[in-house]
C-alpha cells in the first residue's frame, strides 16, 4: 500500500484534481474505510490515511465523508 504523501498532494492539487484530506480528528472508527477501501486505509495508529491514487472521483469518497462521525473528512 502506498500513502499519499504532502509532496503527491501537493501536485495533484496543481493539476486539480480534487483529492481527499482526513484531519487530525480523526478517531480511526473505519467507517471510511469500509465504504471506500480503494481510497482509505488505517496506519498504525489507527488514524484513516489517504491512499495515493491518480483520481479520487467515483470512488465513494462522499459516502465516506457523510459516514464520519467526527467529520474528519474532506476534500481539498
């Protein structure tokens, strides 16, 4: 599994493509991660990551930012 790192977000923003963010609220409940496995994963801390992928649309990313009970979710 390969993360998304700030330098692959900060390109993809440039090229706007809209990509998901999780903030630091998360509580690791994996709702996310259910719905949109393609796109979220939990690290060792049991915080949801981003996946890096070259598109983030159609991928159920909405359903998992409404899932969030923390709203840790977003997109950027």
């Amino acid at each position: 599994m390969t993360l998304l790192t700030e330098e692959q977000r900060e390109k993809l923003s440039k090229s706007w493509i809209r990509i998901p963010y999780v903030n630091e609220t998360c509580i690791g409940c994996s709702a996310c991660v259910a719905i949109s496995w393609d796109v979220f994963d939990l690290d060792d801390e049991w915080k949801s990551v981003v996946k890096a992928l070259e598109n983030y649309e159609n991928l159920w990313v909405d359903d998992s930012i409404s899932a969030c009970p923390v709203n840790a979710i977003s997109w950027k």
